[in-house]
C-alpha cells in the first residue's frame, strides 16, 4: 500500500515535468526538469513499481480478498503490470534519449526532439492508470471470479 502510494507521488511528479521540459524554452531548464526525470525513472519509479506489484500480490494472497478471487483485484493487478513494464521498456529509454538530448544544449533551445512529445502524452496516463486503480480498490466493483464465487463460503 505504501508502496503504491509512493508510486502515484512519484508518477504525479513525472507528469508535472514532463509538461514542464515540453513547455519551457530555458535550456537550463530543460536540462534540470530531464535529468531529474532520469533520476526519479532510474532510482525510485522502477523500485515501487516492482515493489508495489509484488506486495499486491502478497496481500491479496493473505486477506480475505484471495488472489483471482474478485475482479478489481485482477484489473489492478493488470494495471501494475502492464504499467511496470511499459515504464520500464519504453518510459525509461525515452527519458534517456530527453536527457541526453538536453545535456549539452549550452545557451541554444532545448531539443529534446520527439522524446518530449512521446513524455508529454505518456506520463500523464500512467498517473491517470495508477488512479483508476487506486478508485478501484476503494470501491472495489465487478464482483467475484468464478473461482471466487466457487470459493464463497457455503458454496459446494
């Protein structure tokens, strides 16, 4: 849970500098807001996303709630997933590629080039992702699985 939160913190800081590096025309600017993009992706998102997926799966395992037992936990376990591996395979070497772009722009305009664009969209949605599946854990809708209705006490 801590995790998870720490990841929606994490994911709302990208998008607000994801918009800030495609917005500014300060180079200095566009240098700092990429590279600290680079330090969050590289330090911190890809160790609460992992951690997050796998303390999912270990409370589910260990509540009442059960593992493929109902289907929020399914969707938000999907969301997690699909979400840890798209920031890692395609977020991170974009990041990459801004910061590089932006590293040694001296008093020119920036350039990260199409990187920022594929950021600007991109980041906004995973937070917009990690939200849904924070709205589904509060709520949690669909019901049960057919295994977990199978599983329901007083069932046979």
């Amino acid at each position: 849970m801590v995790t998870s939160v720490g990841w929606v913190g994490l994911s709302l800081s990208m998008a607000v500098l994801a918009i800030m590096g495609y917005t500014t025309d300060d180079a200095a600017v566009a240098k700092g807001v990429y590279y600290a993009m680079y330090v969050f992706d590289d330090t911190s998102v890809t160790v609460f996303s992992v951690t997050a997926a796998i303390t999912g799966i270990l409370l589910s395992c260990g509540t009442k709630w059960g593992l493929l037992l109902h289907w929020w936990i399914i969707v938000k376990w999907v969301i997690t997933l699909f979400m840890t591996i798209f920031a890692w395979f395609v977020i991170h070497p974009i990041v990459m590629t801004a910061t590089e772009r932006t590293a040694d722009v001296g008093d020119g305009p920036p350039d990260p080039g199409w990187a920022a664009d594929f950021l600007l969209w991109s980041v906004p949605v995973l937070f917009a992702l990690l939200t849904v599946a924070a709205v589904v854990s509060v709520y949690k809708p669909w019901g049960r699985t057919a295994r977990g209705r199978s599983a329901q006490p007083g069932r046979r």
